[in-house]
C-alpha cells in the first residue's frame, strides 16, 4: 500500500486539480447564467454591476479565484509527493553506501596481499638530530626552522607542526 507513495501522491495532486478546475468552471458559469443578482437585496438604485453583468462578473472572479487556488493547492501537494520520493531515493542511497562499506562485504571484495612470513622486515632507524638550520627569509616573516626536520613553522607555536620537536 505505501509501495511507492511519493508517485500515488503526485498522481492525486493531478488528479484533484483537474476536478476542482471542473468544479470551478461548473460553479461559475452557474453564477453567470443564474442571472440577477442583487447586492443584500437592494435594488433601489441600479448600478452597472447590478444584474447580468453582476452575475458574469461574479462568475468571471470564481473562474480566477478558484483555479488559482486549485494550482496553488496541487502545487503544495505535488510538492510534497516529490518530497516523498527524494527522500526515499536518499534512504535507498544510503544504506546502498552502508552496505558497501560494511566490513564484511569490504573483506571479502578487496583480496589481502600479505608478505611471506619468512621476510625479515626492519623497523626505519631513528632519525639523529641534525644539525640546526638556519633559515634567514624563515626567520625575516617571525618564522622558526625546526632543529629535528627542518620544516618551517609559525613562530608562534612552541613544538613543531611536523615531527613535535620543542623549537623555542
């Protein structure tokens, strides 16, 4: 029943302003071929709205009002069908992109190279301590050159960015 809803509520907006446009067009030519009409009774003075003319233009304003009102009320609903159905392709999405990236289906799509056990890997040496550098366009902007890396840091901050040498 709620299978594709956002596609049933679009089709109902459609549906529903197509019956209230004949709705409208129905109503108001009724008002136009009823006649005289008199405004609360009073027809002691006749004005050019008194009357026929009273009547189409009455009717002419219910044509305009009503489908105006019936397009802005399937516009909302329309709206709202759409909503629906972009909402529900995002939630699709999403657990699309969650299944792909659930471990299981990453272990098993992505083959393990693993090194033969008897290769002897090293661990990296230590790096020793160089020699500072000095850096005199560094230094001219207030900039310090790490003494460990030898990257250019902010003279502001007391450890380097890089590798987390004190350099002050």
């Amino acid at each position: 029943m709620f299978k594709n809803i956002g596609k049933k509520i679009k089709t109902l907006a459609v549906v529903m302003f197509a019956i209230e446009l004949v709705g409208v067009i129905v109503f108001g030519l009724a008002v136009m071929l009823s006649g005289d009409i008199s405004f609360a009774g009073y027809n002691a003075v006749r004005s050019p709205l008194a009357g026929r003319g009273a009547a189409i233009l009455l009717g002419l304003l219910i044509w305009c009002v009503g489908f105006l009102a019936s397009w802005i009320g399937s516009f909302f609903l329309y709206g709202f069908g759409e909503l629906i159905d972009k909402t529900s392709e995002t939630a699709q999405n999403t657990r699309r992109i969650a299944d792909l990236l659930s471990v299981e289906n990453f272990r098993n799509a992505m083959p393990v190279n693993r090194r033969p056990a008897e290769e002897n890997i090293r661990p990296a040496e230590p790096v020793q301590n160089p020699a500072p550098v000095q850096d005199t366009a560094a230094s001219a902007y207030g900039n310090i050159v790490c003494p460990s890396c030898g990257t250019v840091n902010d003279g502001s901050f007391g450890f380097c960015a890089n590798c987390g040498c004190k350099i002050k």
